[in-house]
C-alpha cells in the first residue's frame, strides 16, 4: 500500500512551469504599475475587498486570468471561470445558477469570462441581468479593443482597464524568480548566464506565459555539464526561439495598429519607419500580398499626382511579388514602400474625389446639361443634343475658356486642388492658368 501511495505522488498531473509560477498575491504579480501602483484605485479596491465589474484589455500574456484570480482570492469570493470560445448560453446559465447558489450562502462570485469579445451580443446580453441585481461580479478579458468588441449595455455596466506587454526588465526578473522559486526551476539544478537570459526574456515579446514556457522547453534541452549542472547554452535559447513569431493577429488590433502605423509613416515621409513596420508585420506572420494592396492604396492616396509614377511602381511591387513569392518578392514591396515614402506627397486627389462623391450622393439625379449630352442619332441632334457643345481641340491650348460641364443647378465647381509639390506644382500652374482664363471669359 505505503508503495502505491508512493507511486501515486511520484506521479502527480503535469502542470506546466507558468502555471506554477503564476502569482497568488499582488506583491508577487509582476507589471501593470499604472493600473496597480500603490495608492491606484484598482489597487485599492482589491486590498480593500471592494469589488465592481472590470474588463481586462491587453495583449496574451499581460496577467488578465491571474489579476481575476488574485481579485476572488483578496475579497474571499467564488470564482467561476468560462471561455467565450468553448462556452455558450448553456455554460452561461449554469455559472449563474452556481453565483446564485453562493450567493444564498452569503458569498460573492466573480464570473471570469476568457476572450469575451468572441461572445455575441445576445451572448454578451445574457449577463447584463445578473451584473444588474449583484448575482454576479463580472470580469472580462479581452485582446480585442472593447469599444468595438463589446456591446454599449455591458461597457456602461463595466470599467475598462488596459494592461499593457512586459517589458524585457520586468520578463527577465519573472525569469530568475521561477529558476529560483521551488514550484518552478529551483531543483533543475540550471546555470545561464546573463546575456542568455536577456535573450530569452526579449523573444517573449512581452507575454509572461511564453516567457515561461521558452524557460521550461530551455530547461529541458539543456545540456549537461561535467560538475552535473545543466547549461542552457546560446545555442539552446537560439534554438528555442528561432520559429517564434512576434505578435500579430490577422483581423486583430495588433493587426489595424500594425498598417496605420505603416501608412502613417510612408505618408510622414520616414522610410524608415516605413519598412519597419512593414518588417515587423513579415515577421510576424502577415501575408505581404495585403500589404502590397494597401501599398497601392497609399499610392493613390498620399502621393497621387504628386509623383504619378508611385502608383506603377506600387503595382509592379505586387505583380513582382506574385510571381517570385516569399522571401525574394518581398524586397519588391519594400522598394515600393521606400520610394512612396521619400517622394512628394499630395492627397489633392484624395481630397477631391470625397468632396465629388458627396455632391453627387446630395445633388439628385441632375440631368447632363444638353451641350455636352453625346447626339448619335437625327432625332437626338433634332431635340438639342450637343448643341453649341465646344470642341476643346479646335480651341487656342485645346481649351474652350468659358465652357461648363456641371448640371446647370450646380453651378461650377472646384474639387481638385494641386499642392505645390512634384508634378502637381507644373499641374496647379496650367489649372491656375486655365480657370483664370474661364472668369475672364464671363466677365
């Protein structure tokens, strides 16, 4: 018997090393000063017992779960955890009806609920009762930004709080603490040194849980020494990271934060900032035939007549890309990308063609003034068609000063404003020039 109870404890469940390390207590949870310094109110409210509903909106890795767990811990209250992507209105109503059970006891619950923006809006509904009547203290964590994820009626009922990605520091102090900690590391009997450490703690990329995790693959790989210590060498922490993708979520925020930021750039005129951020989403997994087309689009948007040959060279960027494919056809986008960031920008046409649209969108259906309505037939010439229409080739500079092309109801309009910068400057000389000579014509 003393044997099977021996075997029984020799094989207790596999835990692995971040759950081991996650924290129990404020003093030992890392990061998050700004919403947990001392004096904060979240602080505050959790020494205190004081409970409200929260949301917890950050990155993987930022301690969301751990913060809910410490909050029940600190206030004594139940804590009951469901997934918005394995649970349903059916997990829903059984974690209420488990809330409503504590609750007859005289004893608050927290209803942690993992990815929340993967809920629908009936499904996020669903809790708005119970938040309402104190069945339940709801807690939210979220990767996705909650303004756009999260329906109004819950985020008037909930306090947003951001968490923000671990710096290097702060993962590597999280590193030496489970190398040191008895539930972690302490008796791997481990030695790194301190630039493998530093690497470890930067291909987390701001995430504890895969910091920890790349420490318990190290550990395991770690190679054996002649005075029986085990050596997470260089090569280990390399080979650990080397298939690691930063962080990027197609769809995400990662993903929308990741091209504003690319565009901004190329329009700001820093290219390198511009290929950086292009770098940053290659790595980090995005498909580089998104950004060609939105390279194109910046094309037309930023630079626009300004420099003309912007566009094709955009274009050829992601033809080239078609046919080399990864990683040869990226250099191509990433010459586009440098160009449109070194040249003239102008949003002239941008500008004019968002002022066309809402004129055409608030005028009606304005009929085609009759002088430049086309007259392929007798009977067309007959009613007017093309009558008195000026034909611009048989005019001084192939312009007929004076002519309109506007529906009478509206009048002359001017949309397009070229900047003075690149081709634009010579294209708003001859436009200066041209509608100089049309109020000349009608004075």
């Amino acid at each position: 018997m003393d044997d099977l109870l021996a075997g029984a404890e020799n094989n207790q469940p596999y835990r692995p090393l971040a759950d081991r390390m996650r924290p129990t207590t404020l003093d030992e949870f890392f990061g998050q000063q700004h919403v947990l310094a001392d004096g904060g109110a979240l602080r505050q409210a959790i020494e205190a017992g004081n409970l409200h509903s929260m949301v917890f909106w950050g990155p993987p890795g930022t301690g969301k779960t751990t913060l809910a767990k410490i909050i029940a811990h600190c206030s004594n209250a139940a804590f009951i955890s469901i997934s918005a992507v394995l649970s349903g209105v059916k997990d829903i109503r059984s974690a209420i009806e488990q809330a409503r059970q504590y609750r007859a006891e005289g004893r608050s619950t927290i209803l942690f609920v993992d990815e929340v923006h993967r809920f629908n809006k009936s499904q996020q509904d669903a809790f708005l009762p119970y938040v309402e009547d104190g069945t339940i203290y709801f807690v939210g964590a979220t990767t996705e930004n909650p303004s756009f994820e999260l329906n109004n009626a819950l985020l008037s009922r909930v306090k947003t709080y951001v968490l923000k990605s671990l710096p290097v520091d702060e993962i590597k102090q999280l590193l030496v603490r489970a190398l040191q900690h008895e539930a972690g590391l302490a008796n791997e009997n481990l030695v790194i040194e301190d630039a493998e450490l530093d690497a470890l703690a930067s291909i987390a990329d701001g995430d504890a849980r895969r910091a920890l995790n790349f420490l318990e693959i190290a550990a395991d790989l770690a190679e054996p020494a002649d005075d029986g210590q085990r050596v997470i060498t260089a090569a280990v922490v390399q080979d650990v990271g080397a298939h690691s993708l930063r962080r990027f979520d197609k769809g995400g925020d990662a993903f929308y934060e990741q091209i504003s930021a690319l565009h901004k750039s190329v329009r700001g005129s820093n290219p390198d900032a511009a290929l950086y951020w292009f770098a940053r989403m290659i790595d980090g997994g995005c498909d580089p035939l998104y950004v060609a087309r939105r390279v194109v689009r910046i094309a037309s948007e930023d630079i626009g007549n300004a420099d003309p040959r912007g566009l094709q060279i955009a274009l050829d960027a992601w033809q080239t890309y078609e046919r080399l494919g990864s990683p040869e056809g990226e250099l191509a986008i990433a010459q586009a990308i440098a160009y449109l960031a070194s040249t003239a920008k102008s949003n002239a046409v941008y500008m004019a063609w968002n002022e066309a649209m809402a004129d055409a969108g608030q005028s009606g259906s304005l009929e085609v003034p009759m002088h430049i309505r086309n007259a392929p037939t007798g009977l067309m010439k007959d009613m007017g068609y093309g009558k008195d229409y000026r034909y611009a080739h048989n005019e001084e500079e192939a312009f007929a000063a004076g002519e309109t092309y506007f529906p009478e109801e509206m009048g002359e309009r001017v949309y397009y404003q070229p900047v003075e910068r690149g081709l634009e400057l010579k294209i708003k000389e001859k436009l200066d020039r041209l509608r100089a000579k049309n109020s000349q014509s009608k004075e």
